[in-house]
DNA sequence: TTGAAAGCGCTACCAG
DNA sequence: CTGGTAGCGCTTTCAA
C-alpha cells in the first residue's frame, strides 16, 4: 500500500507538502494541490490512520461498551453513539460480551489501548470506586444508565424512581385500585428503583401493594409469562399490572389473554423501555419511553466536549433524563 | 499515559526487554519479567495500539460495514463479528449509515484507513465491478448477503431462490390453493428471487400466483399493513400469503385479524428471516430462518483466513446456507 | 539473556 | 509557499 513518501517522490515535492492537502493545511499553492491529489489518486494512497494517530495523539475513535448487540435497547444505545461520530468525523470502537466486573473491565482496557478519544460505558458490574477512579484516568469516559454522585457531571441517566411513579399515575388516573407488578430478578439499582417508585406513589394515595402480586423474573419475554402465572396463581385480583420492561409485558399480556383475561379491557399492562418490540404487540404496549438513543447521544457530545481544548464548565449540564409516557392500546380505565 | 520508555527507565532495563515481556517474547529471564510486570503495574502503563499497528503492520481488527444497528437483523450481523473478534482477540470497528453506493464506499475506505486487517462489508448499492477491484485490493474484505461470481469464495450469501420454494412446498403440503404474496418494493436481489422461488415452485405444481395477488410495500410492520390492505381491496380471496419479512407479516396479521380474518385458522402467514420480533407476535410467526449471526461468524472467518499466513486454498469452502423452516403458529392446514 | 538502533507512516516545527 | 527533520510508541533485527 503507498505511503504518504511514494506520493511525495512521484509527485515530486515534499512528504511536509503532501501532508499539507492531505490535512488542507494552509498555504499550498493551487498547482501542489492538483499535483499530490493526482498523484494519490493514481497510486490509490490512503492514509494510515494509525500513524496518524500515533503522532496526533488523537485517535478519532469513539469507544461504546454495552453487553450485547442483539438487545435492541443497547443497539439504540449503540446507533446513539455512532450517530455522533459520523456527525464529527470519528469511527465507532464497539466493546460487547460483558456479563462480569472483570469483563467489563477488559472491554474498557481495549479501548483504553486503542486510545479511544472517548468512551460511552453502560457498566452494571464495577463498583463505583473502581468507575470514578477510570473516569479520572480517561477524561473522554462517560458513564450511560448508571448515576455516581461524584461524578455527576460524568454520568447520563435515567430517572427510574420517577419512571415508577409516573407509572403508577397513569394507572391510578385511569381508576385502578388494585395492582401487580412484575420486576426483574436482577437486583441491580433499575428494577429496584422502578418498583419503589411504583409503590411509594401508591402508597401515597393510601393504596398499597400486595407482596403476593409483586412477582420477580428473568426480564424476557419467558420471564414475564412465568411471573404472570405465579400472579394468576396467587389467586388474588388486579387490574393493571406495571411490568420492568417491554419484552416481559409483551409475554404478560401473552399469559393473560391464554387464560381468559382480555388487555385492556379486563387488565391493563404497562411496561417500560419502549423498545421496537412495543410498537409490534397486539394489543400495541403502553408504555414509558426511555430515550436510550438520545441519551447515547448526549453522552457522546460530553465525551467530546470533554476532551476538546475549550472545556467549558458546563456543570450545570441537564443530565438526568425522566421517562414519557407513551399510551398506546394495553392499558384503559378499570372496567365497571 | 505512560509510554514503554517510562517502564524501562524505571524497571532499569532497555525498551527491548519491556516489548518482550509485554508480547511473551522469548528468552526473557524471570528476574526481568517480574521486575517488569511489576512497574508496568506501578505505572499504570497500557500499550499504544496505534504504535504497535503500524509497526507490524496489522490493527487487530475487524471491521463492519452495515446500514445501521437498529434493524435487527443487522445488529445480529454485527454480533456475529463480534464474537469471532472476541474470540481472537481482536476489536470491531463498525461503519453504519449506509443509504447510496457513495455512503458505502465512504464506509469501507474508512476502515481500510484504519488498515482493518479483516473487513465483512454489506453492501446492496456498490457495483459488481467496485467491489470486485475493492476486494482484490482488499485481502480481508469479505461480502456477506450478496453473492458475486467473481470472487465467489470471498462471499457469505443466503439462497433467496430457494427459500422462496421452501416457503412455497410448505404452504402447498399444508394444502392450500390459493397464494398472495406481499414483497419489497425495493428492488434488490432478495424480495427478487425470494418472489421468484416462491413462483416457480407453485408454477411446478400447476399452481399460478395471480398478478394482482402480489403487492410490493416499505419492508416494515406499516409497509406490511397497507399491502394488506390492498390486497384485501382487490376482492381475491387467498388462504396462505408468503411475506417478504417478519416485520411486514406481522404488520399483514395485524391488518388481518383486524378484518376478522383469523391466523391462522382463515390464512396462513409465512414471514421469512426469523428475527426476534417473530417468537413474540400472535399468533408466534412460522418463518423461514435467515442464519446471519452463524453467517457473519463464518464471513468473519474467511477474512481471518484471508490473511493469515497459510492462505490455504479452501475455495471448496461452504459459502452458500439454505434457509430453514420454523414452523410457529401462524401457517396450518387449510381450512375446509 | 540483553541492549542499541533502525524504522513503521505521519505531523509539525523551523528554516528558507 | 516549500523542504528538511525530529519524533509519536512500539517491534525487531543484530550484536554483544
């Protein structure tokens, strides 16, 4: 492959003046331009981006750490990344596989090697000492999904108490009075804070949630139809049950409507994320949209602005996200 | 960051000693290697991958070329590169946002200026003749759902034209007489022949598909639901229509169920890629299974062969996969 | 087993 | 406006 040395030679100028168009550098004269652009078009040159980076000290790269690809909340996170660095010219780094603290690490070890000018991290797994200590390391890190006080400025992301009560507004508005809720076995701080919400709200109206139709799973699909039946089982009625995500609301209304129980009429079922998948169910899913992509996005610019010369102090920057509403077709007013 | 100079001068040993321990080089004693390791701890010390790329010439990485992340089926693909780069440690970079032959080609000169050694690039928009010389240029880059003559070794394609005729043998053994068809109206290979094959099989059994019984929409759950419409509008009747893709046939049971149509009892619907989205529709959506994931492994493979060392000459290499049949709940025998 | 030194391809600084 | 040149951080001979 030509190096930027054959165009110089075959062009008969300097590598300093081939480097000049290559990087529009100024004062080049009309003739040198048209001379090196021939001469790289002819021998097909393109610049190596490594060296590029390795004399720079910018990699133009945009790290992104999720757990996996398939989940099409974390490729939205994803798109929300790359969008930005098409926007600024920069290339998407991808890190995926992570399922402990120790992979989690590694991901963010790659990237750090790979000297990623910054990196938007969904990490579940790495305590918060270890994340403040790596934020303070690599100043383009950005953490997405996750809320460390001592970083605040660093992080981006979802309101999931407030997410639980807004849930429980929209189902109380609606006339409900008896509720579910199904919640993922995964006690990270999501599920946790979502149901807390969900009850405190509740109970500050004076209504209170039955421990027996509090049901956690697996969050899937298969997840929600277990839980739904574990609620059925119980015997106890409900009308409206608030499920963690889409993918277990969608197998909740599944369960429901295999056992005679028609959504919405007889039960409303809202769910959370508003995923793809929530736009496809019949009935269409209720639910509380969580602008992962624009989130993404908004981490991305930080990251950005973060390792750009001029760092503006923008601590006052809105980095909290609240959850919307979005009523589609699973839940109405109670019945009767 | 510190660099190797920083370890050796304070580990007291030369730059050499520092590289061979860091790359498990030979002839390294253990006095070195502990008091090494110890200081690259202390220092904190990562290696440069840009420096160590563009002194071995070879990036450790692999690169992506799709049109976005959300779909999907293409997140899939991508997953299936990332597990093959997982696997031999190397790193994805990913170029999305790919709408015209120009955007695509941008995509891929990106990642050959980051001198990706291996490239599985998607692309529908550049010419035979482009990639052609791209591939030959290229030694990495392998082309996955598409299949070219040329350099057929290099490609990882599915059989639309057969999977047309599973879909076809399928609907016929479930007894059914009369067919629709709903297509993409994008006219690439893949509606194309997955149409073709789905004609000429009924064709080989006496079998016509009428001309109006064939609608061609946007490959989405909308795109599905207009052409339902229409082909509802023509007054034809049909037990059994054959869909593009998954998120289009549910789109066509939506529309469906909604003119009291049941599924699959009065019309059978067979979709085709077997994404997600189909184990949670309803009635569970009978599809033909596109195996991207285990594709992009493979493509991923090739490239990884492509380059290594031993270029061993397996042109009798398995490249062409078959669609399967998955069987849900949305076909069944013909009612009557 | 170790060190010195020559680059990898490029940018940026300094002269001219 | 142009050329010479010193590295960026690392690997890899070649000698010692």
């Amino acid at each position: 492959m030509a190096t930027i040395k054959d165009v110089a030679r075959v062009a008969g100028v300097s590598v300093a003046s081939v480097s000049r168009v290559l990087n529009n550098g100024p004062k080049v004269s009309k003739a040198t331009i048209e001379k090196v652009t021939k001469v790289m078009a002819d021998l097909n040159y393109s610049p190596n981006a490594n060296a590029r980076a390795l004399v720079t000290q910018k990699s133009t790269t945009l790290g992104v750490v999720i757990p996996d690809l398939v989940d099409p909340f974390f490729a939205s996170l994803a798109q929300g990344v790359e969008i930005v660095a098409r926007q600024k010219d920069m290339q998407l780094l991808l890190s995926t596989g992570l399922v402990t603290a120790e992979t989690e690490m590694q991901a963010i070890n790659l990237l750090i090697e790979r000297r990623c000018d910054v990196m938007v991290v969904h990490s579940k797994k790495l305590s918060d000492q270890v994340l403040i200590e790596l934020a303070n390391k690599v100043p383009g890190l950005v953490l997405i999904d996750r809320y460390i006080e001592e970083i605040a400025q660093r992080c981006v992301w979802l309101d999931n108490l407030e997410g639980g009560k807004i849930a429980a507004r929209h189902l109380l508005a609606l006339e409900h009075k008896s509720f579910a809720c199904i919640s993922s076995k995964y006690q990270i701080d999501d599920p946790l804070l979502r149901l807390k919400g969900f009850q405190d709200e509740l109970k500050s109206t004076g209504v209170m949630l039955d421990a027996q139709l509090i049901e956690f799973g697996e969050p899937t699909l298969q997840g929600g139809e277990i839980a739904t039946q574990k609620l059925l089982a119980s015997g106890k009625r409900f009308s409206a049950v608030f499920v963690y995500n889409d993918a277990m609301a969608i197998g909740a209304i599944s369960t429901l409507e295999d056992n005679g129980f028609k959504v919405p009429s007889d039960i409303s079922v809202l769910g959370f994320d508003d995923v793809l998948l929530s736009r496809y169910s019949r009935p269409k899913l209720s639910t509380l949209n969580y602008p992962v992509e624009e989130m993404a996005m908004h981490a991305a610019n930080i990251g950005i602005e973060l390792v750009s010369k001029q760092a503006t102090k923008n601590n006052d920057k809105h980095c909290k996200y609240i959850p919307r509403l979005v009523k589609r077709e699973s839940t109405s007013f109670k019945a009767g």
